[in-house]
C-alpha cells in the first residue's frame, strides 16, 4: 500500500494537501513587508535567514476575498526551480499520510483552466481533500516574474 506524506491546509475552510517532498517549512505570519508595483498575487516578501522570499497569495488565485491574517495564518514555504515562495494559507491541519487507493483523479467538475492546480482528490475519513498540482498552482509566468523581483532587489 503506497502513500505519499501531504502537508494539510485550510483556505476558506475547504482542505488542501500539498506533496511535502516540495515543502521546505512552515512559518507563522509575520515580519512581511509590502512591496509597491508588485502583481496582486504577491503579498510582500519575508526575510526568513537571510533570504528574501515572495508571500504568494492563494487567495487571490483562488480569487476568494481577502481575510486579515490572525494568529492560525501560516506560511508554508516551498521550494519552486531556483526559487524559493511562501504560500499564506488560513491554518496547517498537520501531515497526512495518503494511501494512494484512496486518491481519484480530479473530476470532471474541476477540468476548467481555472483549476488545473489540482492534481488529485483524497477523502480521508469522509473528508475530502484537495491534492495540490504545485507546478501547476504558481505558474511559471508567475514564478519568473517573482525570481525578477527577488533577483533586483538583491
């Protein structure tokens, strides 16, 4: 019986799961600078050990309405080609283990452009658990376009 370890979050109270082989860590919200000019998905940057690190906003690419982070607000920081993002999500639930015959692929419902960052569906104890695609929910446009930004202002 295969399983592949998934980090689980919240955004909006619907749950989410990321392959945690791309995860690098998990921060609290806080120490974000704004950066002026920069894309809608972009919540600022986070110097986290020195390294400058875009805050992407799955919100926004999500298109929900913003909400003010509070004390549940995570950051999940993964590694992306040369590059480095941290993903603001509502809450981390924790790791779970996702015994691959309990995985679907993504339904028909969900075969639009608009959600092709799904790569996957779990239910895990009756709940259902979106797989994240994470090549396909930070676009490479998107990633070359916060790589820039990172780069000047070096």
């Amino acid at each position: 019986m295969a399983e592949v370890a998934h980090i689980s979050f919240t955004i909006d109270n619907h749950s989410y799961g990321l392959d945690i082989m791309n995860v690098r860590a998990v921060e609290n919200y806080a120490n974000i600078s704004s950066v002026i000019g920069a894309p809608a998905y972009v919540k600022g940057v986070l110097s986290l050990r020195g390294e400058l690190i875009p805050v992407y906003s799955i919100r926004n690419k999500f298109s929900l309405p913003n909400r003010k982070p509070d004390s549940n607000t995570k950051l999940i920081v993964v590694n992306l080609n040369e590059l480095s993002v941290a993903m603001e999500v509502d809450a981390v639930e924790g790791i779970i283990n996702v015994p691959m015959e309990q995985t679907t692929a993504k339904p028909g419902v969900l075969n639009s452009g608009n959600t092709d960052f799904v790569g996957h569906v779990a239910e895990i104890n009756g709940k259902v658990i979106l797989l994240l695609d994470l090549g396909c929910l930070i676009t490479e446009e998107e990633r070359s376009i916060m790589l820039e930004m990172i780069k000047k202002d070096k």
